[in-house]
C-alpha cells in the first residue's frame, strides 16, 4: 500500500468510528451535516491561519502564530483577509482555541452558534457574501436529535468537536492526499449507500465522475470554466481540477442546485476542496424555469447527472416553448420526464467548442413521443457525438444501467458513435464499480472513434433516422454470444442414456415399495 493509501484508508477509518461513536439518536443522512459542518470549520479555521501565518513568517517574524494573538491584536488586516480568503475568524474562534475548552464550556452551543454567523456576517457587503451566506445552516447546535438537554447537546457537540480535531489530516500543505476533500467524498459515499435514495441520488460515484471530466477534456490542456446543472454536491465538478488541475479550468466552476441542503453541501465542497470564493458560482434554484449564468459567455465543458425522468411543468407553462433553450426542437419533454429538457438546456449553454456529458436513464434513448421528436432535432443537427452503455448497478439508490450521452457543436464528421461498455465492470461491496482499466477501454474507444467488434460502432446519422431516431446502444453494437456451441446428435444420445437409467431406477424402486407393501 502506497503512503497516499495508508494515509486515505486511516482517515477513511477515523471518519467511520466518528460516525459510529457520534451517531446514536441522529439519523445518518442528518448526522452527516454535523460531522461535515464541523470538518469545514476546522478547515477554514486552519485555511486562514496558515494564510495568515505565511504572510506574516515571509515578512521576517518566523514565530507569528495567529492561533496565539488575542482577538485585539489580529483585528488590524480583516479588510484584506476578507479580499483574500472571503471570510473572517477572530483567534479566539478558531477551531482549535474552542476545542481545547470545549469540555469545560457550559455554554458551547451558544459559542458555536455565534462563531458561525460571525463567519458568515464578515463576509457581508462584501463579494464573497453569497458564497457564505447559510452555509451553516444546516449545523442547528440547538437541535433535540443532538441530545435532550442542553448538558446532553454539549457534550455530543464537544465530542465531535475532539475527535474531527483529532483526525490526521496533516499539515495544510504537506499532504499527500486532498485530505479534507477527500474526507468529505468518503462521508458522502458513506451515506449516500446507507441512506439509500434520499442520500444517494445527491451523489455520483467518483470513478463515472472521472469518466465524464475526462470525456470532455480530451485533446484539451485547459478550459474556460465548467459547469453543471444539477449538480449535487458538486463532485463532477471537482473532478476537473483533478483531471485537469484547478488552475486549468480558468474562470471557475459554476452550478446549479434546486435543493438548498445540498446547495450548501455544494459550496462547503468547494472550500474543502480548496477552491477561493471567486473560482466557484454555485447557485439555488430550479435550473429548468428559472436557470442562473444566463447572461455568461457559453462553457467549455459541462458534467451532469441530472435526476432521472422527474417531473416538470413542460408545456403546461405557456412560457417554456418560447424559451430559446428548448424552442429549436419544437417541442418540450414530457411533463413526467423532463431528462431531455436538461439535455436540450445543456446544449444551449454549451461553447461551440465544447463538450457535454450527461448522465441519461436509458428511456430517453428510444422512448417514442415528443422524446422522438428531441432526438431527430438532435440527430438531424448533428449534435450527439457519443451514446455510452453504462453497466448496470454503478449509481447509489438505483441499480439500472443507465448511459452517457456526449453533446458537440462542431463535429468532424456527420455520424454517432455508439459504445458497448455494459460488460466493463468490476464488483465492489455491494455496487459495480468502473476500475482504471474499464475506463480506459470506454475512454480509448471514444477517442479513436472506429468500429470494434462487440464493443463500439460508428454509425452514419442517416442510419439513425432511417431507425425513427432511436439512439440505444443496443440497436447498433452486436453483442457476443458467449453461449457455448452444442452438438445435438451428442446432446440426445446423452438424453436417451439419461431417459433408461430414469426407467431403470423407476422400476427398482417399483419393486421395492411392492416388497415393502407385501411384508405388511
């Protein structure tokens, strides 16, 4: 095992007992906002003072340790740190300085709840606002899942407090892993296979969200920003500042969530995750009706693993046809399946270089209805680049095989290609798993774009409509029989042998059940 996977792996375990310890009357979808809440004001507690620290140490004072000054002393550079880092906390609030007297502070919930809106409040008026602004909200200090008494809320909240400071994540710089970033996939994959739907449809497994970052950056150093509209808590975005590396992705990541808990969760990720407060623009709402970065220039890239055929007000809002996203198909996804108003809202936003994957249910492919209609336009225009067959069992809170529809405005040729990828699996726990290997076979095949038996087929869009737009994989890539080759003539020789030894053994045992009767 490498440093880097001891170190994942310990942390992975710390995280787990944590859980476990803390857990008791707080269901685990919940109990997951205060070990998270709690992760992320240590983070930003450690964040500044290192930022703060590094500046004073390069300036000639190789002691200053801010965690030490009193809250007096480290008033006079707020106004920059501000600028800098988007928020503000006084030493005296500092994760660390709270957790040494956590024990002995008969009055932690209250400190805690004021250190929090100090946090958000040193951001107000100023342009890292919106990015603070309830991010905490979600970490109620009052709240009776904590305990029944205050006494019993304290204690639970010093516990947590002690044992997310105890965690090894290492100094802020010399860290192998993006520990705290990393601690937060790991919790939200946690809960998202415990919980079931309610957690796992906010989440997508890390290795397909490396599979869509990749997909969209090929042949591409950098690009001008990337985006997602739906997107959880944000970890298809984060991907591509592994795939690429942060500074790649030039002016940020942008999204939008229509839940605000996990809107929240989005943004925290962001920090975690150490993305400054002006390289991300996550926004709250219904990306559908009322969809954010409106008037920004068109993305480079664009990841999505929407929410599978949920409902939408379609064309019972007069408005929507009209709606430059959706009019140039003609007609809008159905109100019970809005799958390919993301897919049709996507295109629109997309730069006329870039590239789109979307994580689609395998209805849409071939579903007949104004879907039909959304693909010719999509087919006709030659907008669809790649259909990937995804294998069945990767997603928490489903098991179907769903599939990856990639999007390009400026293709080199006038055909679609079509990838078999529903074998490329491994089992792992209880879920499919996408290893390195598969991934790279699916990413191969999409980048040299030629027919391989069983697996990939490029297919003229003619084709394609000849067969009513019906875009499913399984219409064009031939799948190998693996069934063995059977000689018949063997076969019921065989069979005939079996049928006598059958007769044979029914008369023995007709003799015995007669011997039987007769000795009565």
């Amino acid at each position: 095992m490498s440093t880097k996977e001891q170190e994942r792996a310990e942390l992975h375990r710390a995280i787990w007992q944590i859980a476990n310890d803390l857990r008791g009357s707080v269901d685990g979808w919940d109990f997951k906002q205060y070990v998270l809440g709690m992760l992320f004001y240590r983070f930003i507690s450690e964040n500044l003072t290192h930022y703060i620290n590094d500046d004073e140490r390069r300036a000639g004072d190789k002691d200053f340790d801010y965690a030490k000054l009193s809250d007096k002393e480290a008033g006079f550079g707020k106004a920059d740190t501000v600028k800098e880092k988007g928020f503000y906390i006084l030493p005296s609030e500092l994760f660390v300085n709270v957790t040494k007297n956590a024990r002995e502070n008969p009055d932690l919930n209250e400190t805690l709840a004021k250190i929090f809106k100090n946090i958000e409040h040193s951001a107000k008026g100023t342009e890292s606002e919106d990015d603070l602004k309830g991010l905490f909200d979600d970490l109620d200090v009052n709240s009776n899942k904590l305990g029944s008494t205050v006494e019993k809320r304290n204690q639970k909240l010093a516990k947590l407090l002690e044992s997310i400071g105890n965690l090894s994540l290492g100094k802020y710089t010399d860290h192998t892993i993006d520990a705290f970033g990393d601690a937060y996939e790991y919790l939200m994959a946690m809960y998202a296979s415990s919980a079931g739907k309610s957690g796992g449809e906010y989440y997508t497994p890390q290795e397909v969200s490396e599979l869509l970052a990749e997909i969209t950056t090929v042949d591409k150093k950098e690009v001008n920003k990337v985006y997602d509209p739906a997107c959880g808590s944000g970890s298809l975005l984060l991907k591509f500042a592994k795939v690429l590396g942060k500074d790649k992705v030039r002016q940020g990541f942008f999204g939008q969530e229509i839940n605000l808990t996990t809107f929240n969760l989005c943004r925290i990720n962001m920090f975690l995750h150490d993305i400054n407060y002006e390289k991300f623009n996550i926004a709250h709402g219904d990306t559908l009706i009322d969809p954010k970065h409106w008037d920004d220039e068109p993305f480079d890239a664009i990841v999505s693993n929407p929410p599978y055929s949920t409902k939408w007000e379609g064309d019972s809002n007069p408005l929507l046809i009209n709606d430059p996203r959706y009019s140039p198909a003609g007609v809008l996804a159905p109100k019970s399946k809005a799958d390919l108003a993301f897919t049709m809202h996507m295109l629109a936003w997309l730069s006329t270089s870039g590239t789109a994957a979307i994580v689609e249910f395998p209805g849409v492919l071939y579903r007949s209805g104004a879907e039909q209609k959304i693909r010719k336009y999509l087919i006709d225009n030659n907008y669809v680049d790649t259909v990937i067959q995804l294998p069945p069992d990767l997603f928490f809170g489903t098991t179907i095989g769903t599939c990856i529809i990639v999007l390009k405005k400026s293709k080199k040729d006038n055909k679609t290609l079509f990838i078999d990828a529903s074998a490329e699996f491994v089992r792992g726990g209880n879920k499919n798993k996408l290893s390195d290997a598969n991934r790279n076979r699916i990413l191969e095949a999409f980048k040299n774009r030629k027919d391989i038996e069983y697996f990939s087929k490029l297919v003229d869009n003619g084709e394609i409509a000849q067969n009513d737009y019906n875009i499913s994989v399984s219409s064009y890539v031939k799948t190998e029989d693996t069934r063995e080759e059977v000689n018949i003539v063997e076969l019921n020789k065989e069979i005939s042998k079996i049928v006598k030894k059958q007769s044979e053994l029914r008369t023995a045992i007709d003799k015995i059940v007669a011997d039987l009767e007769g000795d009565k």
